[in-house]
C-alpha cells in the first residue's frame, strides 16, 4: 500500500503544555489506521494539525509526498481530507439536505433544492447510505446524525475520513452499524483515520494502530499482532494492575441502602437493598432509570410511593440522606467547571466546621486539604488553583471520586463513575470502589459497562423500564443473560 | 510591569476614546482643549473630584447589588425600584422618629436595607417559588415602587410648605456628615462645596464585606456555585430556591447605600424622581468590572467622573449638548470596555514578529 500521510518529527506547544513533541508516523492509502491513547496523550491535536486547525510549532507533514501547510479546514478539505468532530457541526434546526450542502452550496444565486437531493440520491446510492434527506437534524438519532456528517464529507469528496471518537455518544447497535459503513467505505479506496481509547473496536476493526502517550508516538503496528493486554500495556505505559482482592463477609451484615416498591418518575415498584461491605451493580440500557434512581439518591427527587431506607431509618422529604455519590453527568451534576479545583474539591463539604477560621473559609485549610485529596487520588496537574474545567476527564473524576470519598459515608452511589475516563484513571477507580467495599461501605454501582459490573460487583441487578428485570449473584451471570434481561426478557 | 498590565490596556482604550472625543468636539465648532480641560477640572480640583465621587457613591451601591446576583445567576434590573423602596422607609423612620445620633444614623440605614431587602427578596421568591422569571418580575417591581415612593411622598410625608413633591426634612440627627465638614475639623479644606460625604466610605466597606462574603463564606461559595451550575448545586445539597432568594435579598439591601448618600448625606429629604438611573447604570458599572466587587470600584469611579466631566463641559460651552455629552460618554466607556478587543489585537501583532 503506497504511504498517503506522513508525519515527522511534528511538535505542537500549547502554553505550557506539550500536546506533540516529535510525532512522527505514517498513514497508508486505503487503510483503516486506529489512533489510540488515553485522554490528553495528543491524539486529537495530532489530527487537528493535519487537518490545518492548529499550525505547527516544528516538524514536517507529507501528503502524498509533496510537504503540506494547510491553512485552515477548506485548504484540507480541498485536497480530499474530512473530519467529523466528537462534538458534531449540524444545524439542529436545518434539514439533512440542508446541513450537508452547507458551507459548500452550488454555484449561483438560487439553490435549487431538487437537483441538490437528486444529486445527493445518488451519491446515498454510491455509497450505500440510506437517510431521509427532507427531515429536520433535531428529530434524528446521534448515530444518524453522525451519518449526515460522513456524507457531508463524501459530498465534498473527501477520499480520506478522520473520525474523532465516533463512538462515545452511540449505543452498542449503533456502533456495530457505523463499523460496518466504515468497513464499505474502505472497500470503496477510502483511507479511514479513528481517534478512540476504546481497545475493542481498535483491536476488531483497524489494520494499523499508532499508539500515543505524553503527546508522543510509542509505536505504529499492525493491529494483528496485538493483544488486548499487550495494546492496554502500551497505552499506559506499564503492565495493568489487577484488581485487589475483595473479601465477601456480606451475608450477616444488615442493609445501609433500601428501597421498598418505590416509584418515582420512570421508576415502577423498585425495590432493592444494599449491605454493607457490598458492592450491588445496576445494569441496564441508558434511559430505563438509571437517572431517576440518582436523582431519588441525591435528593432531587423524592419518592411518589415507596419507601426509601437508609441505615434503617425511613427518608424524609426535604432532608438528604448523609451518602457519597459519585452523580451519572460529571459536567452537569458532579463539579462547576467554571470553579478551581479547590473550591470543586469541597463542594458539598463546604459547611463542614473543618474548612472554617472563625465565621470565614479559610484559604489554607481548603487548599491544604484540596492537595491531600488531589495527592491522594493522583490528580493532574497538582496545581489546585486550576480552572476544573481545564483538566481532563480522568482527572475530573478522579477529584470527584475523592471528594465523595472524604464525605466518609457509610453508602457511596457511583453513577457511571468511568465513563469517558481514560484507562489508567479507570483501573485507579475500579480499584478505589474495591478498597472502600472491603471497609465495610455499601457500594451501589449504576453503569452501563456490562464489563465494569460483572468486575466489580458481589450482585447485579437489570434496570428495564424502571423495574427490576432480573437479579443474579455476578459469579453466577452471564452476559448473554443480562443481555436479554436487558432487553425486557423477564428472569 | 505584570502587575500593571490589567490596567494598562483599559487605559490604551481611554486615550483612544479621548482622541476620537476630541475630534468630534473639533468637529462640533468647539476648541480643541475642552476634554482636557473638563477632565483637568475633575481630576485635579477639589470641586470637581468632589462631585465625581459623588456621582460614583450611589453607583458602587447598584453596581454590587447588580453583580451580587449575577454571580448568583441572576439579572437584578429592579436596583432602581429597590432603591426607591429603601428610601421610602429611610425618610419614614427619619422624618417620623426622634432620636440621638447613636441610635438615628444605624437605625435608619437599617430600616433602608430592610427596605431594599424586603423589594429584592421579594423579585427572589417569585423567581424561587413560582418560577417567574426575574427580569420581567424586576421590572414591573420596578413600575410598582415608583408609585410607591410617589404615594408615600405625597400622602405620607409631604412637605405641605414647598410646591414640589417632595418629603419633609429628615431630623437633624440622620443627617450624615460631608467630607468638607469633616475635613474642616482638622483645619483642611478639601472638597470645598461638594455634597460627597462619608457614605462614601461605607460604600467601599461595602465592596469589600460583598468581596469577602462572595469568596469566604460558605454562603457566598453557594451562591456562586447556584450561579454556575443549579444542576450540580442540587446534586451536592445545595438550594437553589434559598440561594436565589438570599441573593435577591442581599441585592436589595444593598441599594440602601444610595438612600443613604442621597437623602442622609445631601439633600436630607426624598425628593420624586431623584435617582438618575443608578439602578440601571449600575448594570453597566458591574459588566465592566466583571462582577468583581473591587473591581466595581473604579468602575463606579470611572462612571462618576465622566458623569462629571461632561456636565462640566455642558456648562463651559453651548455647542456641548446633554445628548452630545451622552455620546462622549458611551464611546469613553465602549472604548475601556473593549480591552479584550486591543489585547487581542497586540497580541495577534505580537505573533506575526515571532
């Protein structure tokens, strides 16, 4: 296969921050070439710059052997590159017709919208897409919305697709299909580029793999001949720890967290309990529950019927129960980003007595205990007086799963707590909720990582329609059950 | 040199604006040296200071009851009827009670911000209990203490000797001295005429009990953090609705600095209609300073001294009209405002060299 892209020795310096020092690494025409890394590893700047939003600071990029400098998005566009962004670039409120002519309409004064969707046909027919063009962006599924975005890039013809975590807003079935479409596309002479930190679909789908730490490149192979382990090891630069050991003394001990046929928005006749020194895991699809049942938790929400215990005692409205919780939306539930680390580090805590000099906060104290806890839970950089918003998502976490561990509560809810972390932030996590079950805390895990659950937890329990689906020890479960019990399959 | 930088480029803005100011006078037939000359008077004379901080006082006021709760996410367009309501029940405790000046002076500005708070709470538990929403509630509170305040004067308090509406003299005991005054005690003469007196200086006590209240107390931390992000405030145990109705409250309350320095320090009555539209401009004066209560300072004070500037130049000439010096006075302010835009562009200069 002839070399299409080539990058040398490409650095890119944003402040302080090193986002590439000295990449450089090849990609081949028609292939489907992974690049994978933790957050903040450089993954996405390295695109970026290919794709003329950022200059280079120094270094070198070759298309199709001749140097190039793109200047912005157009200069790449122009020579046949396309990307779609994590985050993607419609206008809810146009049509699909609409949103892919945009930017780039035809010639004259008037549109005229039946050759443009006749025009648009065909190419649907070329390349094996099937969307209504007439219906309005808003309404459509994401994973929908992300095929209007790939077609917006054939209609520009792009010959070469780079994909920014295309599947980190999809469901399950919905990545199956756009694999599928890439996999057409390839077929079709398409060079394909996917940004991920997900080892699946690296390891089922890509031909080559870049692998990049720190911002730089650790080593471009072929896929073949990697492992999940070996691949994991790369990306993180050192073996993956395995899980501590759990101990399992739960059966005598006596529920922290009960729910007795609770209802409550979506949620129907829910009743489950959690012990203490237990680690019960809620699974299920998004949207059968799962957020009610933080919001109930949190004390947004209070039952319409039911009962809701917690060490024994039956909740009241208008009082919040004294649990840590981990909230399922970090951006919108777990932290203010527009707050520094510190002042995010006691938010919740900030009328405890600790924090206080006399009637006022106390600077030190807060800072003082912001760098314990960010010591302690290995959050970057040790700066506390950063804007959170600034860090990344693993480091967001890690500080959010802190602070909630130094409420010292007897309960922790952990909603999605690894959900867009990278995987050194997830092994640190996984093993902290381990460590706080063998304290004696009651842990109730609410994730849609089937993975992640049957790792983690003594009991799982399936969310459908805001009902309990079915229950098994996790020794005992099997994917293929859960599975079915998540699709409405009763036990 | 760094810490001096911040400062550096709203200055940049105000020469330019001075420079394009001028040009327009020029233009309007007026002499060239006229900007100069009032800006002179206002920085450099004591009569012109005076009335610069005079005009600033009311403004710091409004301008901290507007950032209050914008920090708290909140837009207060009703300081201007918060203000009223506080007068009212300042000129009513003070035209009503007779008291030593121990007992007057703090129980009058006690009864303004209760006053003030009473109004901003009020804007607070519509927005927190009925979810109406703040701007439109603010601005009909606003129409409603207007006719308040003319009610109270015209039945409650009027003075029946003058013709214009306006209250009785307020005790002599509530009267709050000016600087002039105090300055004259220890054998200075400063501020010669000048009605600036010392609300002045509870108006910066004030900007720094707001600064400390917003980042050392564990209330100012949750009203900050409602402001940014109800959502995450619920889910950590904090209340909205308490939030948004203290923050209201504290709004409110500070607006009884402007009852304070108008009806305690000068003119010792409610006059109808004496507010030019503090509460209003003190939406300006917070937006330039970010909502940063020291900050409000000099922006207050930059808001009070073109006030002044300007007034001094519709009296030295007729070509300087009220409307002329209105747009003076928005393109100083434009200009200051825009450092972002100057930054930006000595930066991107900046860049090209390199």
């Amino acid at each position: 296969m002839a070399e299409l892209i080539r990058f040398e020795n490409v650095s890119k310096t944003f402040g302080e921050v090193k986002a590439n020092h000295g990449v450089s690494f090849s990609i081949h025409q028609g292939s489907l070439h992974g690049i994978v890394g933790e957050n903040g590893a450089g993954k996405s700047t390295i695109m970026k710059i290919l794709y003329g939003m950022y200059p280079v600071d120094s270094g070198e990029i070759f298309f199709q052997g001749k140097p190039v400098h793109f200047k912005s998005p157009l200069d790449a566009i122009q020579r046949g590159l396309g990307m779609v962004h994590q985050h993607f670039m419609l206008v809810p409120t146009l049509k699909v017709w609409e949103n892919i002519v945009l930017g780039s309409e035809p010639e004259g004064i008037r549109l005229h919208p039946s050759e443009i969707i006749s025009e648009l046909s065909l190419l649907q027919k070329e390349f094996g897409f099937n969307l209504d063009l007439e219906a309005t962006i808003e309404d459509l599924s994401v994973g929908i919305q992300q095929q209007v975005e790939i077609l917006k890039l054939l209609y520009r013809k792009a010959e070469t697709l780079i994909l920014d975590e295309p599947t980190a807003v999809l469901t399950p079935q919905e990545v199956d299909s756009l694999f599928a479409k890439l996999k057409t596309l390839k077929q079709q002479g398409k060079t394909i580029v996917l940004i991920t930190h997900k080892l699946k679909e690296i390891l089922s789908w890509t031909e080559f793999v870049t692998v990049m730490r720190h911002g730089a490149v650790v080593e471009t192979v072929e896929t073949k001949s990697l492992t999940e382990n070996s691949l994991a090891e790369k990306i993180i630069g050192r073996k993956q720890k395995p899980l501590p050991k759990t101990q399992t003394n739960v059966s005598d001990s006596h529920p922290i967290l009960e729910l007795k046929n609770v209802s409550y928005d979506k949620l129907k006749n829910l009743s489950f309990s959690v012990k203490k020194g237990e680690i019960v895991g809620i699974a299920g699809i998004d949207g059968n529950g799962q957020a009610e049942l933080a919001d109930l938790l949190a004390g947004v929400g209070f039952p319409e019927s039911g009962e809701l215990c917690y060490d024994g005692k039956t909740a009241v409205a208008g009082k919040t129960l004294p649990l840590a919780m981990i909230p399922p939306d970090r951006h919108a539930q777990a932290a203010i980003l527009e707050f520094t680390v510190e002042e995010n580090a006691i938010l919740g805590l900030q009328r405890s007595p600790r924090f206080r000099e006399k009637v006022l906060l106390s600077k030190t104290k807060i800072s003082d205990f912001a760098k314990n806890v960010m010591e302690a839970f290995d959050v970057r950089p040790r700066n506390c007086k950063a804007i959170f918003s600034g860090l990344s998502g693993g480091n967001q976490q890690k500080l959010v799963v802190g602070r909630e561990s130094e409420k010292n509560a007897a309960c922790l809810v952990a909603c999605h707590p690894t959900r867009g972390v990278d995987i050194g932030a997830i092994e640190f996590i996984h093993s902290h909720l381990i460590s706080l079950k063998n304290q004696g805390k009651g842990i109730l895990l609410i994730s849609s990582e089937l993975d992640e659950i049957l790792a983690l937890s003594d009991r799982v329990i399936v969310l459908y329609h805001g009902s309990v689906a079915g229950e098994k020890i996790a020794s005992e479960a099997t994917e293929r059950e859960l599975g079915l019990w998540m699709t409405g399959a009763t036990a | 040199m760094n810490r001096l930088k911040p400062l550096l480029f709203p200055f940049c803005g105000f020469m330019i604006a001075l420079f394009i100011c001028t040009l327009i006078l020029v233009a309007a037939g007026e002499r060239y040296s006229i900007l100069l000359e009032s800006f002179y008077n206002t920085f450099f004379t004591h009569f012109g200071l005076g009335y610069a901080l005079f005009y600033s006082t009311p403004l710091v006021f409004t301008g901290l009851s507007v950032a209050v709760a914008a920090r708290c996410g909140l837009f207060n367009i009703g300081a201007e009827g918060q203000l009223y309501i506080a007068s009212v029940a300042l000129t009513f405790v003070a035209t009503h009670l007779l008291l030593p000046i121990p007992l007057a002076i703090p129980l009058a500005i006690f009864a303004a911000m209760l006053g003030g708070g009473f109004w901003g709470g009020l804007a607070g538990f519509l927005k927190a209990r009925m979810g109406s929403h703040e701007v439109i509630v603010t601005i009909l509170l606003n129409f409603i203490a207007y006719s308040l305040t003319d009610y109270s004067i015209l039945y409650l308090f009027r003075n029946p000797e003058v013709q214009n509406p306006e209250s009785l003299e307020i005790f002599q005991s509530y009267r709050l001295p000016l600087l002039s005054d105090l300055s004259a005690l220890v054998g200075l003469e400063t501020f010669s005429t000048t009605p600036v007196n010392v609300t002045l200086f509870f108006a910066v006590l004030c900007a720094f009990l707001v600064h400390f209240f917003l980042f050392s107390t564990e209330k100012g931390f949750e009203v900050r953090a409602v402001g940014f992000n109800p959502k995450a405030s619920k889910f950590n145990h904090i209340s909205v609705e308490k939030n948004t109705i203290l923050a209201f409250v504290i709004a409110g309350a500070l607006t009884a600095g402007v009852a304070v320095n108008e009806i305690m320090g000068h003119q010792h009555k409610l006059i109808q209609g004496f507010s030019v539209e503090y509460g209003f401009t003190g939406i300006a004066v917070a937006l330039l300073a970010r909502n940063n209560p020291i900050g409000i300072l000099f922006s207050a004070f930059l808001f009070g001294s073109l006030h002044n500037a300007t007034r001094e130049m519709e009296f030295m000439s007729e070509k300087v009209t009220k409307e002329l010096s209105f747009i003076l006075q928005a393109l100083m302010i434009g200009f200051v405002a825009s450092e972002r835009v100057i930054s930006e562009v000595l930066s991107r200069r900046g860049k090209k060299h390199v």
